[in-house]
C-alpha cells in the first residue's frame, strides 16, 4: 500500500507560469470567438469581456501587493494594461469598438509567459 501511495506520480506537476499562460490562452480564445458571433447572442460578448476583465483584475490586485517578485517596472505596465482593458472594454460595450486589441495584449502577455518573445 505503502508503494502506491509514495510511487510515480500519474500527473504531470505544472509550472505557475503554465497555468497563468493556460488562463489567458483560454480567455483569449473566448474574445477571438465572441467576434464571430451575432452582436444580439446572449452573453457572447459580455461574458468574455467580463471574464477578461476579472482575470485582469486579479492579475492587477497581485502585481499591487508589495510582496509580489516581479521588478517594479513590470508590476506598473501590468498595471497599465489592467486599466487600459478596463477602459477598452466599456468602449467595446458602449461604442462597439474593436476587441481586437484586448486580443493583442492578451497574445502579448502569453508571449512573455512563454519567456521566447515568439508567437503565443
């Protein structure tokens, strides 16, 4: 019993920046496909926008806290982005503005989780 218990682990064990990158890629994904739905299909839209803008939200709450590991320089233009999706987001909401550009940070952002600067 004994050996079952202490042998090879079944799962695979997975990095912070693994599950960080699967969360934007997910998110992600949900915008680019919102695009391609009717503007009236209920909660397309609005669901991924509210979704981005609460993984954003948590995003900027961790880089606010003192302890956080990042260089300070980061944890600000993070901060940026978070504002900045914010506001973008209300415009898409309210003027029909592009999304385009919500997908472009994200695809930034998984690039760097990346660590290759290459395609996400």
């Amino acid at each position: 019993m004994a050996r079952a218990s202490y042998g090879q682990p079944t799962g695979t064990v997975r990095s912070q920046r693994s599950i960080e990158y699967d969360l934007f890629a997910r998110i992600t994904h949900r915008l680019s496909a919102a695009t391609s739905r009717p503007a009236n299909e209920p909660g397309g839209l609005e669901l991924a926008l509210y979704d981005n803008t609460r993984m954003w939200r948590t995003l900027a709450a961790d880089v606010a806290e003192s302890t956080n590991g990042l260089p300070a320089p980061l944890r600000a233009q993070l901060f940026y982005l978070y504002e900045f999706t914010v506001q973008h987001s209300r415009k898409v909401l309210e003027a029909g503005a592009s999304i385009d550009v919500l997908v472009d940070i994200n695809t930034a952002v998984m690039r760097g989780l990346r660590g290759n600067g290459g395609p996400a």
